[in-house]
C-alpha cells in the first residue's frame, strides 16, 4: 500500500514537471528567436544545431527542481542495456529512417513528383549517413533526452500512440518559432518551413516507438543523426513546389507511422509473453 502511494506520488510529480518542462521549453525557444527578429539580427547557421540543448537544459532544471527520484540516467533513459544493445538499437534506428526515405523517394519518382539522384550519388550519401550520424549526434543528444528521454518517461503511463503523439505535437511547437523566424528572414523558403514542420510529427513518432522498443533513448539520438531527408534522394528538391512537398511529406508519414505501429506492437507482444511467463 505504501510502496503504491510512493509510486503514485511520484508519478503525479513527473507529470507537473513535464507541463512546466513543456511551457518553459516553449517560451524560451520563442524568446529566443523574438530576440533574433526584434534585433532584425539574421538567425546564425549554427543556432539549429547548438539550440537542439536548449531542451535539455530546460529538462535537466525542471528535473532538479522537481526533485523527482531517480536522477538523470533514469529520467533521461540513458542506459542502454549493455554495448550490443546499444550498437543494434542506434543502427536499426538509423537504417529503419534510411530505408523510409528511400522508399518515399522511389514512390515520389513513381507518382512523377520527381526524379532520384543517381547511384554514384546514393553510393554517396550511403558512406555519408553513418559518419555523420555520430557526429551529429552529439547534437541531437540535447533534443531526445528531453523529448523522448524525460517527456517519455513522464507519461509513460499513457498508450503508446497518446504519448508519442502528444510528444510529437510539442517538438513540432518547439520548431514552429524557429523556423517561422528563419522563413520571415529569408533563410528558408516558407514552403520548405511548412513541409519540414509538418515532417516532424511522424517523424517523432517513430523516434519515440524506437525508444520504446529498444528501452533507452539512443537508437532515437542516433537515429534523428541521420543527416538525411526524402528530398536529399531526389534531383533538383528545391523546385518543388508546397503540393509536391507536402505529398512526399505525406507518403513518407505513412511509412513512419506503419514502422512505428510494428515496433510498439512487437514491444506490447513481447511484454505480455514476460508478463505470462
């Protein structure tokens, strides 16, 4: 009784932490980029990256404010269950994502939209994806651990489709500030900023099945690494037009979302046989 009212407790507290953690992650990034625009300052190429922190900073104060037992490895889904473990989840996550965007280039070549880049540049982009998937995620790091380490975590309570959905709808809020001012300035092209928005919820969603699956937040930080989109396979992506861009948008959501439901349900599968046994 007294082990479920901790329990219970605990739980009540993760969730008023991860509320603040959502308002005050919001307001910040919103700040943030008002600043740049009030400066009439041009946001700088490396702010995307470096400000992919700024979740967990907020999520690093919100937790030690909060007090929540556990500390960060805990909240911030850091073990990996052992180096294969590690290993396999980040390069299943990695090739899951590759393997999406190349089968929504293919269909978008198929429809007609476009034309996929060659196979000496896909042999390229091959060697390029898991070099750069490393080294970029020293960046991403800063996004998942918040996003899909504490926030996960948070309301782990929930479906697996309320929570990831509810975690996707606050990346893309997240995003909304940054590239609305990027757009604004000129920097990005408002249909690239629409489309890449847009991209980010299912994209979320599958992060947060792979962090389910695999039970540490790795595979995701690896995975969302991947400096790789459907538009990077096709030839000349900078003349489509938002129609063209939100249907490859919507074909490769689709592929998202269908990855996403195998993984959690072989996860919920896999539970109930551990529970049976």
């Amino acid at each position: 009784m007294l082990a479920s009212l901790i329990v219970q407790r605990t739980n009540t507290s993760a969730r008023r932490a991860a509320l603040r953690f959502v308002v005050a992650v919001l307001a910040t990034v919103t700040v943030v980029c008002g600043a740049f625009l009030a400066l009439d300052t041009e946001i700088p190429e490396w702010f995307p990256t470096v400000g992919r922190w700024i979740p967990a900073v907020v999520a690093l104060a919100v937790i030690r404010a909060a007090r929540l037992p556990g500390g960060l490895v805990y909240w911030w889904k850091l073990r990996p269950g052992g180096w294969r473990r590690l290993l396999a989840g980040a390069a299943v996550g990695v090739l899951v994502l590759v393997a999406v965007y190349a089968v929504a280039a293919l269909l978008a070549q198929f429809l007609g939209i476009a034309t996929v880049i060659d196979a000496a540049a896909l042999g390229s982009v091959a060697l390029m994806v898991p070099v750069f998937a490393v080294v970029f995620a020293v960046s991403t790091f800063g996004e998942e651990v918040a996003w899909r380490g504490f926030l996960q975590q948070a309301w782990s309570g929930w479906s697996f489709w309320r929570s990831s959905t509810s975690i996707g709808l606050v990346w893309v809020a997240f995003h909304v500030p940054l590239h609305g001012a990027m757009a604004v300035q000129g920097t990005l092209p408002w249909s690239t900023a629409v489309s890449a928005t847009l991209a980010l919820l299912p994209l979320g969603i599958l992060l947060s099945a792979f962090v389910m699956r695999w039970g540490s937040v790795w595979p995701a930080v690896f995975a969302h690494a991947a400096p790789l989109t459907t538009l990077n396979l096709l030839t000349e992506p900078g003349e489509l037009g938002l129609g063209d861009q939100l249907t490859i948008v919507a074909i490769g959501s689709a592929l998202m979302l269908a990855a996403a439901s195998v993984l959690s349900n072989g996860r919920r599968a896999r539970s109930r046989v551990a529970a049976a046994a």
